[in-house]
C-alpha cells in the first residue's frame, strides 16, 4: 500500500538520536504502520514546537511527510506523556524494559497492533501496579504470545502427553515443557519445579487484574524471571540490555532495606 504525501498517526516514541546541528531520527512505534524511523527537523531548537511531543516513551497525534529516505514529522500533539512513570526510577526501569522488547522484537515495517496496546497498557499501568516485577512476567509472556513464540505449558513438547504435577523441564529449543521421560533423551533443559509451573500457567492465562492479586516468594520470583528470560534470549539470540538496569535498580533497593 502506497502512503500518501501527508498522513497521520498515532505513535510511541521508542528511541531518538541526534544528527547534524539540530535534527533527530526517532523510532517510533505505531498501531497500524509499524515500527518507522522518521526525521524531526529542528527538533533541538530551544524555540521548536515539536520537542515535548517526540519525548522518549511519549505518546503523541503525528502528521508526516513522505520523504525521499526517511518520512518526517512536520507536526505533533501530545496523547499521554505518561509523567507518573517518569519521576519514579523504578517505573522508568521497567518503562524502558518493555520498550525496549518491544524495539528489539519488532522488525521495522512490520505491523502489531495487539503489541503496539500492550505497550500502551504497561507504560499506562507500571506506576500504580503493586508488583512490578510480575508485570513484566505477564508483559513478556504476552509479547511473546503475539509474535508467535508462547510456550507450551499444558502438553509435553517432544511426546505430547499432558503434564503431570511432578518436577518437569522447560526445553528453550522445544518451546515449552517436556516431561520427565522425555527430558531424558534432551539436553540443554531447565528444571521446573510444580510451583514455578503453576505460576507460569496462571500469568499466561490471566488478564493483570486477576494476576496482580497473586503474592509469590523472592525465590519462585526469580525462577520466573530466569527461565522467561532465558527464552526471550534465545528468541532475539542477545541480551537485552535494559535488564541489566533493572536488576540495578532492585540491588540498590535491597541496599536501601537491609539499611533500615
């Protein structure tokens, strides 16, 4: 489909970078175009009208011009700044982790509305859920849901058979759990306990009102994280590099309770 001269949309901005004495190339994410990066002349000009709206992890009404390279942006209005997660370091975390999956996932060009309002949910939402770190479980699993790569959690992925409550495994190469039996014959697999399990299948399977009621121990906690992770890994064949910040962020929070 052939865009017109001058088209509009809606979009989040995922990431922007400087060139030349005042221009900036933003990638943005949108509801039915995809991830695009777009030029913004002037945008580092004290006097410009378009800096506030092109902020990172900003949601904004943006009409563009088809340009002979990259489209530009020729003018912009703010949705949602989403404030309350930026003046808080944590939610600026988790903020930047899920925009940043969001950006390392998505080619450019390609079309997701169903992640483009999940992106929409979290930044939304992170600053007034009560555990932060299992909504970024239930935001991965859902991402991941979308793109085509949610793991099995109900059947045995080698033999198919349904999984008993006993200590199975998850194969990252198989794209879910394996049974015992199975396992025997595979290699590179994590061992699941019964509990981790059941959490998995709950957060895969519930909206985050209903998980966000869910009260699970430090070590069950990092299970999850670890295996998701692994998976996400795995999927993308790198780091993210985000994680890194978060886990920062809980180790300088851990600091702060064993000092009181």
């Amino acid at each position: 489909m052939v865009k017109p001269r001058i088209y509009k949309t809606e979009a989040i901005v995922l990431k922007k970078f400087n060139i030349g004495e005042a221009d900036s190339i933003v990638t943005l994410f949108t509801p039915n175009l995809g991830k695009m990066r777009v030029v913004v002349k002037g945008v580092r000009r004290p006097k410009s009208r378009l800096g506030g709206h092109l902020d990172l992890l900003t949601q904004s009404s943006l009409l563009l011009a088809h340009g002979q390279n990259l489209d530009i942006i020729t003018q912009g209005q703010t949705i949602e700044s989403f404030n309350n997660v930026k003046t808080d370091l944590q939610c600026i975390g988790c903020a930047i982790y899920m925009s940043d999956l969001v950006d390392q996932f998505i080619v450019e060009g390609s079309e997701n509305y169903p992640v483009y309002r999940l992106l929409c949910e979290g930044l939304n939402v992170i600053s007034e859920v009560r555990n932060k770190e299992l909504f970024l479980r239930y935001f991965e699993l859902r991402l991941l849901d979308y793109l085509g790569y949610k793991p099995e959690l109900r059947y045995c992925t080698s033999c198919r058979v349904p999984l008993a409550q006993t200590r199975n495994f998850f194969s990252i190469n198989n794209g879910g759990v394996v049974c015992p039996e199975c396992a025997e014959s595979l290699q590179s697999l994590l061992p699941m306990s019964v509990d981790l399990l059941k959490v998995l299948r709950f957060v895969s399977d519930n909206e985050y009102g209903v998980i966000n009621r869910l009260r699970i121990n430090d070590n069950l906690a990092n299970e999850l994280e670890a295996l998701i992770g692994s998976y996400i890994r795995y999927h993308l064949e790198r780091d993210i590099k985000s994680a890194a910040f978060i886990d920062h962020i809980k180790r300088l929070d851990s600091g702060k309770r064993i000092a009181k």
